[in-house]
C-alpha cells in the first residue's frame, strides 16, 4: 500500500523575497512536475547534489513553503489524507543542533509535541518522552529531559531529533540529510538507529541525501534527482549496480572517490619533524604527544573524527597556536615563531575549510592576492614593482584555474568552488613548500570537491610542494594521500603508508574509523556495524558541566571505546612503536602482550 | 553563577567609589558659592563657608565626606538647613520611580505588542505603517513630545491636566512623552529580532512537529527575541527611574530630575553628590539584574558566567 | 588614489537603493542647504532686536513669526539649526574617533589593554551620563567647547563596545589568520583587512551619533545650562519660547519640528543603513 504518493508536484519560489529556504541558493531551485512514492515500512532515497531540488520537493510535501513558493500538484496524499506536519508526517533535518531552540530543556522540546498531538497532561507526556528518548537510545533519559541541546553531543542532539520526530507518531518520516553533519562513527550509529525505529514501529522513511553511501546504507528504492526533475528511479540494486543515467553514473564516481595521480615520494628528505607536540586546553581538542615527519613533495593526510585534535596541530604549525611543550623542525632547524605569527617565512600556508570564512568580504581577489605578496615580500626583503605583482597575480589565478580578469572581482561574486581557488592562489603565491588543507573539501559540493582535488594534486605535481591534507572523509583520504595518520583523542594512535594502512589497519580505532564508512553499494553497506562512542556526561545535580573533550589524565584515550582493550590501558599511555613504515600506539604490539620477538620476526595486525 | 554576581558588585562599588570622587572634586570646580545669594555680605558668606567647614584642605573635606558616606551618612542639604539629603531623595525618589515605572510598563507592553504584529502581520500596509510610525516616533525628543502632547491636550483642548502627579490622570501626559521613545525602540528590536529568530530551522521544525503558529512564536520564538531587547530595556529602565529631568521641570513633578537641577543650579555640593551616588546606585543595580534576567532565560549565557566562575 | 572610489562603492553598498535612505538623505541635504544659507542670505539677522514687532505671528515678511523681543524667528531658526548641527556633527566625529581607536586598540590587542579598557568603561557607563554632561559644562563655563566636552564624556562608550565586539568577532577569522601567515604587519591586519569590515556598524553608530549629540545639547539649552546669549542653538531658541508658551506656542513648535525633521532624517538614514547590514549578514551566514 502507497503510503505517500506525489504527482506532479510543481513549485516556483516567490522571486522577489531574498531569503528562502536555507538550503542553497534556492533561485534556480524550483520543481517541475516530480512524482515519487514511498511504500509502507519501506525506506526510499531521494538523492542529488545541493540545488536539484530535493530538498524542496520536501518542504513542498510537509506543507512549509507557505508564503514563500507557489506550490501546485496532480495529487499529494498521505494514507489517502492531505500530509499534516506533526499529524500524519514528521521530518528530520539536517543540522540537530540549529533544530532544536537552544533555550529550551530538550524534555520538554519532546513533550509539547507529544501534548499537541495528543492533548495529553504534562505528566503523561514527560513519560512519554522519556520513554522515546530510551527507544533512540539515549542512556539515562530522565537526566538527559533537563539538559538543554548544547550541552548534548552532535550525535545525541539528532537522537533527540528523531525522538521528537517519533513523538507525532508520524505514518511517514522525512529525513532531510540526518548524518551529513556527523562523524562517520555516529552516522553509522544513526543510520542503524533510523532502520531499527522503521523495523520496530512500521513507519515509513523518505531519506533525502547526497551522500551515496547512506542512501546505499539504508534505502530499497532510489530517485536521482537533477535540476528540479527526477532524473531516474529504481531499486537500491538497479540504481548502484546498473545506473542508465549518465548523471548517477557520475555520482556515482564521485562517492567512490578518486583515483590518485601518484606524485612526489623519490627523495625522502624529511620537511617537517614534529616531536613530542603538546597542547591542552579546558574545552577545546587538545593535542598530546604527537610525533609525525613529512616528506619533501608527499602528502600526508590526517584523518579522525571531530575532536581528535587534527585542527589544533594544523593550527599550531600555522602559528595560530603555540604548542605547550615539544618541537617543531622545518628542515633541520627548530621553528622560529615571530610575533606577527608567519612562521618559516611564509614557506608554510594553508587552505581553510570554509572558503567564506576565509576571504576577507572587503577586498577583491586580486587585493587579496596583493596583500599576500606584499606580506611575503616584506619577509624576504624584496619588494616587486607593480607590474611584477600584477603579472604574477594573473599567473597565479590562471594556474587556480580562474581568468585573469577575475582579479577585480570581490568574494561574494564567486561560488564556493571558486572561492576556494582564490584561497588556493593566495596560498601559492608566496611559493610555499608546505600546504596545509584543513578540510578544504568538506564544505564543497560533491562536484567542485573533485575539481578542487585535482587542481591540488596538479599543482602539487607541478611544483613539488608537500601537503598535510586533513579531513574526516576516510574515501578522500584514501585517495590522494601517500601516507596517512590517524588521530584520536589527541594523539596520533597509527601511521603508515596510506595502502598498507587503509587495506590492513592495525590500530583498533583505525579498523573502526575504515569500517563505518558505509560505502555506495548496497551489499556491503548493509554489514554496516555500529561502534559504541563515548557520551557527553550527564551533568550532576547543580555542579558544573564538565567539559567533554578534556584529555583523561592516564591511560589510552581510546580505551573506553576499545573492543580490545587490556587492563593496561585504562592506567598506562601506550609507546609509541614502529614497525617498519608503520608507527602505532597500542599495547597489543607490545613486547608485553605479544611476547618476546625472534630476530627476523615481522609483525602483523593483531585485530 | 554567585562569584559572577560578586564580582560585578564589586566593580559597582568600585565605580561608585571613582564617581563620588569624580563628583567630589567636580562640583568644587564650579564657580560659584553654594551660600552666595543677592545681599549676601561676603563676610557672612565667609563665616557660614566655615561652619560647614569649606574652607578646610580639600583632601580633608574629601576624607570626612567619604568617611561619613561609608557609613551612610549623606550629609544636610547646604540649601534647606536642617534636610537630610537621604530625606529629600527619600521624598523624590517613589515619584520618580512610579513615573518610571508606569512609563516602562507602557513603552515594553506597547513595544512588544507592535514588535510581534510587525514581524508576524502578512499584511505588508499594516507592518510598514509600524515602522513607520516607531520611526517617527524615535525621531522626537522626549521634551519634544512633552511639549507638543502639552500644548495639545492641555492648552489647546484643556482635556488633560497639565502638571503636578496628584490623581491617575496626571500620569497620562509625562507616561506618554516618556514611554514613546523607548517604545518605538523595542518595537522596532523586537520586531527585527522576532522576524530574524522566526527564520531559524527550529522554528520550522517545531511547526514540522505539529505546533501551532502563535504557540510556535510564543513559547519558542519571542523568547530567544526577547533577549536582545531585555538587553537595551535594562539601561532604558535604568534612565528612567532616575528620573527625566526635562518632563519632571516641563510637567512641574517634584522627583530627582528637578531636585538635581536645582541642586546645580543652588550649588548645593551635599544634595549634588548625593543624588550622583544615588543615581548611580540605581544604574548599576539595574544593569546587574537586566544581566542576570537575561543569564536567567539564556542557558548559554548561564554557562558563560559560570565558567567564569572556575 | 582609488580611496574616493572605494569610498563611493561603499556608500553606495550601504545606502544605495533603499528609498528610505535616500528620502532621508534628502531632507537632510535641504536641511543643511537652508542653515547654511538662510544667516547669509535671509534679510532679517537672528540678534536684531526690534520692540516694535515683537510676538507676531507668521507673515510674508516674517515666515516664522518674531520672538520677544522682537527677532526674525525664521533666520534665528536656522542660525541655531547649523549651530546644533556643528556641535552635533563635531561631537559625533570625535566620540567616532574616539570610541574607534580605543574599540580597536582593545579587540585587536585583548588582554590587559582590552581589561582597562573594559573596566574604564563600565565604570562610565554606569554614571549618569546626563548628570555629567550638566556639571561639566557648568564647570567650564556656557559655550560650544564645554557642551561637546561634556558630550565626549560618554559618548564614545558605545562606539567602542561595537568596535571592540567586531574585532575580536574577526581577528579569529580565517581570513586574519591568513594575512598573519603570510607576514602581513599586525597594524596593517588592522586597518586593511579589519576596520574595513566593521565599516558598515561603525557607519550606523556614526550617523545615530549625530541626532543624539544634537538632542542633548537642545536638551541641556533647554535646561539653561547650555549655550549663552546672543548665539542661539534650537534648544535655547525653544527654552525662550517656553515662557509664553501659553500665548504664542507657535515660537515653541516652529523650532521643535525644525529639530524633528533633522533628527528623523538621519534616524531613516542610520535604520535604512542597520536593515542593510543585518540583510547582508543573513545572507553570508
């Protein structure tokens, strides 16, 4: 039985309102005539790239464009009803923490929903609520009614989400996005948590995504979406193994990530030592005890999940940050920081995440550019004329990939794509030797990531420069790094060659890390496993909060979550140890636990 | 939460103590006696000088006078021998404060109501003549309004009483000149304010869960709205129960404005610095409690000051 | 150099387009025009005395009527609206500076410079600024220098919270970080690629600055502790209209709706120039 059934379904934004819908720029996102179903206890996917409209095809369906886009449709019904939002339909969105009011004591977010649908009494609706936030699986429940949202993690914030969701005891869900702004072990937690609540209460789940691999992960059926129209529809099956369309084929390829131009790596001469790096903080990530070299001309990722202190190294080396204790050489030689924070002479630049951020508004591109060889020159000493920074700006801009006339132009006028090839230019320009990307993709369009990527791998062939690439994104990572190190907790648990690593992990969080990507091909994203991660705490009684992301003082960050763990770990920080190219801090490759090794033993992973 | 509260009370004293000082050595500076009076011999001016001790070092006065405010002790009015000043700001102040009181009450009642209908009304006609009208109304002066409300409603219609603060219906006039400017502002903040929050996901997702429009601005929407405009209603208060001194001369109230403007005008240095002190007392204890209101319906505010507090 | 095109693209970022900007813009600009020329060019002069004509009512001759004693109020009008302007005007510019460079100095360097600076102005803050102005200009006597003193007490405190909130807001934006990786000068971050972004809030406290000085001064002449005879701004032209404010209210009104007209003017410039802002900051974030 059809449980939602669109026809036809048309919309035209209002065009002279300036702020719509949040999810991009929702000008061009208008619908025309997209039909799609979605069958009882079934959980479909609706997937496309930001801007195909899929995300209004959602709000168009719940009824919340009103007074914002003209809507118009053949037939719209929900169990043979007009879709009632909080009746008969209920949606979860992308960012939890933005859906929740930040005032307000979760609890009681969850139980005005479950009065308003039912017209119950406070009482009955405290239990109630407290009885579905056990069912999303959030420990403790009673203690968690009277916490506001900030004071949950991520993953617990979208818990409560589904569970306010769960509280219209809705006959069609509508997930817009929920895992994109996860880490991949909570996302395989909530993907897991999203099939069981379809299992146990027969609701149906329409998931609206970019991400191939969740959809893979959780839907039998998939519409591909493409400029306000669905480009093509089938079985998860038909869909992933045999894609008619060009334009699946290609999202396809995307998700599956990239294959690597293999560059650099002949001369091993270390850039950049790192030794015994340290940084704490009260409430930020911290850093402990991380040693890590780069080569010459190579590209080292850094990968873990939010928290695990990968931006606070990248910013130490930047010289945002100053590091506690430990050093840092650039070739040979111990750093020197100046005051005004450049650090080896500007030969270390990096690329930000978010290109938004990282241009000033107020100066165009080519300005921006100047004001970057003018800081480099007063450095070195030498001054260009203004002809030679003129040329050498054009040169730069056309190597990003932009026109030289782009120059004139201010931040705003670009995309994000473009943005972050402005970024890039300014940190070539000053003729770096050691690039950093922090997440320099992740806020890009499946898309322009790729053309970024290869404009990076381009430019580093070219000129050689190494690169300490950082991301969350196990599929990037895989693909452009020639060694990688993992990151958790503050400290490097495992380093290697990026094959020997991602094929034959042998750090147990790195195992964990690899195995909760779910991957864009139903077979193998169904034995997605789900991996405990350690909850905020709760607060006690009037007492402060603590702050979560506070290093523990002994023992090995990773063991509270470790399936392996010894009864070392809870009071010793293990070594680090090296076997051959790969470096790990785990006591399960201690002499202690494995013994005693003959001369010519080689080792291998105890996982 | 408590060590932040300590805190800023220490830094009122603190500001209170450079203000008495301040005004101290200012009011001295003023040229003038404060007992020279047409057919007042020099002589005599001299020998009453002396007697309240003002021909002390100033160091001394300055001394004796915080001594004696430490203790409480604002001093007797040097204009009407005899008053205390504590008593003259005793008799001034419930007017003032009930004048201010009423005037707030009507500015945050009529702020707030215009505010929410600006930012929910669909008629566009209804929203722009809101705005424009807090816009005129933000363009006048309160003695402005004063006068003009003044010469309308008393001089040129005789309907409404002119001056004094005897009977509910002298309150009409002052309540209005007072409360429009404030009122024009909140309604403009919590217009903005309100139409910005109603923007935000969880508005829509709260109506995503089933939750009626005017539930979903109310219990969720106008709150976070509100914080910004209790963040500028709180210094408004504070002017306000200090009393305006232009619609206390112009509406002929006897609250702190008109006793501080005469007090000036007397050189009265006793009554001067204490109405300073007085009023600053006021200010600052009405900023502390705005923060602490605020820190009461922000959670994340709560935070702050309490991580301050580790 | 290509400051004066920089300038223009920002005015016209700022006010171009909004119809309530440009209105303001406008009577502003015919305020300004008539208290600039009415002194020189007006037949009456705003200090002759003439017992003859004194308390009439509008005319041909006298477009305002005549006061007591028998002034033009039209010319005495517009004399004391460029005074107020002057003095609205020179104390905007330098509470502006002021609060600028003490916001900057404070967001940019933090720690203790921004701690005294902060501390400084609390303490400020919590002082009746009106009862200050008041003593203050009774200590130095009547006259312009005292009242824009009196007007920098407190008036720059708000300008250097904005400031100071704006810079700290952007000195751990990417974009600083990037100028400081790449060697830019600390002075250099500051001017070039701060300030300039905080150009918009600094624009819309400026121009509200204006009405407020020129609403205190009225405001303190109207308590007769502001200017002195003869010079004559609105508030003292309004407080010798207060006397016989029974018999001839029109001496009182003609000056207050000159002072409304030019407060509100710049209240639409200033509202159209914050609703730009805020829509701009929606739409970046």
């Amino acid at each position: 039985m059809k449980v939602l059934d669109v026809q036809g379904l048309c919309v035209q934004y209002h065009t002279e309102k300036k702020n719509q819908s949040k999810a991009g720029d929702a000008g061009s996102e208008t619908l025309h005539g997209v039909s799609f179903s979605v069958e009882e206890g079934e959980i479909v996917g609706l997937v496309g790239e930001s801007g195909s409209g899929k995300s209004t095809a959602m709000l168009a369906v719940m009824g919340l464009l009103k007074g914002k886009a003209e809507v118009s449709f053949e037939r719209m019904s929900l169990c043979g009803e007009a879709p009632v939002p909080g009746r008969n339909a209920a949606m979860v969105f992308q960012d939890a923490q933005s859906c929740l009011n930040p005032t307000v004591k979760v609890g009681r977010q969850i139980a005005e929903t479950i009065r308003a649908r039912r017209g119950c009494g406070r009482k009955e609706a405290r239990e109630r609520a407290e009885e579905l936030l056990d069912q999303v699986g959030i420990h403790n429940p009673r203690l968690r009614m009277k916490q506001y949202p900030f004071e949950l993690s991520g993953g617990m914030r979208q818990r409560v989400v589904i569970a306010a969701a769960l509280a219209c005891e809705p006959k069609l869900i509508i997930a817009d996005e929920p895992t994109t702004a996860l880490d991949v072990a909570v996302q395989a937690q909530i993907i897991l948590l999203l099939k069981r609540i379809v299992r146990e209460t027969g609701t149906s789940l329409l998931l609206v995504s970019h991400d191939m691999g969740v959809t893979a992960a959780l839907c039998s059926r998939v519409y591909v979406m493409r400029q306000g129209r669905i480009a093509e529809y089938g079985t998860a099956e038909e869909i992933f193994y045999s894609p008619r369309e060009a334009y699946t084929r290609r999202l396809l390829r995307d998700a599956k990530g990239f294959r690597r131009l293999s560059a650099g790596g002949k001369e091993r001469r270390p850039l950049l030592e790192i030794r015994y790096l340290t940084k704490e903080f009260d409430t930020m990530e911290g850093i402990r005890d991380v040693s890590l070299e780069i080569f010459e001309g190579e590209t080292f990722a850094l990968a873990g999940e939010s928290g695990s202190g990968k931006t606070t190294l990248a910013r130490i080396l930047s010289g945002i940050l100053t590091e506690d204790s430990g050093e840092i050489l650039y070739r040979g030689e111990r750093l020197e920081r100046k005051r005004s924070g450049s650090v080896c002479g500007g030969k270390i630049q990096m690329v930000f995440q978010d290109p938004y951020a990282a241009l000033n508004p107020c100066l165009t591109a080519g300005q921006a550019l100047e004001e970057a060889l003018r800081g480099a020159g007063r450095i070195s000493g030498k001054e260009l004329t203004r002809e030679e920074r003129r040329e050498r700006i054009g040169a730069v801009l056309e190597q990003a990939g932009l026109r030289r006339e782009d120059a004139d132009r201010y931040p705003r006028e670009f995309s994000g794509g473009q943005r972050q090839r402005i970024c890039i230019a300014r940190a070539l320009i000053t003729e770096p030797e050691l690039l950093i990307c922090d997440e320099a993709l992740s806020s890009l369009d499946a898309g322009a990531r790729e053309q970024i990527l290869s404009l990076l791998l381009e430019i580093q062939k070219e000129r050689g420069i190494a690169c300490l690439f950082i991301s969350h994104d196990m599929h990037v990572v895989r693909q452009v790094s020639d060694r990688i190190g993992v990151m958790y907790g503050g400290s490097l648990v495992e380093a290697g060659r990026t094959k020997d690593v991602c094929s034959d992990p042998w750090h147990p969080y790195t195992k964990q890390l690899i195995e909760s990507v779910p991957e864009p091909d139903p077979l193998k994203a169904a034995k997605l496993k789900s991996v405990p991660v350690t909850e905020t705490p709760v607060r006690e009684g009037r007492g402060s909060l603590l702050s979560p992301k506070k290093l523990p003082p002994v023992g090995c960050p990773f063991a509270g979550r470790c399936g392996y763990a010894l009864e070392c770990c809870a009071s010793e920080a293990p070594g680090s140890r090296r076997f051959g190219s790969r470096e790990i801090r785990c006591f399960l490759y201690s002499e202690a636990h494995s013994g005693k090794r003959s001369e010519g033993y080689e080792m291998t992973s105890q996982i | 939460m408590l060590r932040y509260t300590m805190k800023r009370v220490l830094t009122g004293v603190l500001s209170l103590f450079v203000l008495a000082t301040v005004t101290f050595f200012l009011v001295r500076l003023i040229p003038g006696s404060p007992f020279q009076r047409g057919g007042v011999s020099s002589q005599v001016v001299e020998a009453v000088e002396e007697e309240y001790g003002l021909n002390e070092p100033m160091l001394d006065q300055y001394l004796t006078y915080m001594g004696s405010l430490l203790r409480g002790d604002m001093g007797i009015s040097y204009q009407d021998p005899g008053t205390e000043v504590a008593e003259i700001i005793g008799r001034a102040w419930p007017i003032t404060a009930s004048l201010g009181i009423t005037a707030l009450a009507a500015a945050m009642i009529l702020g707030t109501a215009l505010g929410v209908i600006r930012a929910v009304a669909e008629n566009r006609a209804l929203r722009e003549i809101i705005s424009a009208g807090s816009m005129l109304a933000a363009g006048i002066p309160s003695f402005a309004a004063a006068i003009l409300l003044m010469l309308l409603f008393s001089v040129k219609l005789r309907m409404l009483p002119a001056s004094g603060l005897l009977s509910p219906v002298h309150y009409i006039l002052p309540t209005a000149a007072l409360s429009l400017y404030p009122a024009a502002v909140i309604s403009r903040l919590t217009g903005n304010t309100l139409r910005a929050e109603l923007q935000k996901d969880y508005v829509l997702f709260a109506r995503a869960k089933g939750l009626g429009k005017w539930r979903t601005i109310f219990t969720h929407a106008l709150k976070n709205a509100y914080l910004p405009v209790l963040s500028y209603a709180g210094p408004a208060s504070a002017s306000l129960l200090t009393g305006s001194f232009v619609i206390e001369s112009i509406f002929t109230i006897p609250g702190l404005g008109r006793e501080f403007v005469s007090s000036v005008t007397n050189r009265d240095y006793t009554l001067i610095l204490g109405l300073t002190v007085f009023m600053g007392t006021v200010v600052i204890a009405v900023n502390l409690l705005t923060d602490l209101l605020c820190a009461w319906l922000d959670p994340r505010m709560r935070r702050a000051y309490r991580e301050e507090d580790v | 150099m290509n400051a004066g095109r920089h300038m223009r693209h920002q005015l016209k970022k700022y006010i171009g387009g909004s119809r309530m900007a440009e209105a303001g813009c406008i009577i502003m600009g015919i305020w300004i025009l008539l208290a600039a020329a009415v002194p020189l060019l007006w037949p009456w002069s705003y200090s002759e005395q003439n017992a003859q004509i004194c308390n009439q009512a509008s005319s041909l001759i006298h477009w305002f009527g005549t006061d007591r004693f028998g002034r033009d109020l039209f010319a005495r009008v517009w004399y004391g609206a460029g005074i107020s302007l002057v003095i609205g005007i020179a104390s905007a510019l330098i509470n502006g500076l002021l609060g600028v460079l003490c916001g900057a100095a404070a967001g940019y360097a933090g720690k203790w410079a921004d701690m005294l600076l902060m501390r400084a102005a609390d303490i400020i803050s919590s002082i009746p600024s009106m009862l200050y102005v008041i003593l203050l200009t009774l200590v130095m006597g009547a006259g312009i220098p005292s009242i824009i003193a009196g007007l920098c007490v407190s008036g720059w405190i708000d300008m250097a919270r904005i400031v100071r909130v704006e810079i700290r807001r952007m000195r751990d934006m990417d974009y600083a970080h990037a100028a400081r990786m790449e060697g830019t000068a600390p002075m250099r971050i500051l001017l070039r690629h701060l300030l300039p972004n905080a150009a918009g809030p600094i624009l819309v406290n400026l121009i509200f600055l204006i009405p407020q000085a020129v609403f205190t001064e009225a405001f303190l002449s109207f308590l007769g502790v502001g200017l002195e005879a003869p010079a004559a701004s609105l508030g003292t032209i309004i407080q010798e209209a207060r006397s016989q404010m029974m018999l001839y209210p029109s001496q009182m009104v003609y000056p207050l709706a000159v002072l409304c007209v030019m407060i509100l003017a710049l209240n639409m410039v200033g509202t159209a120039v914050e609703d730009r802002i805020g829509d701009r900051r929606e739409e970046t974030e």
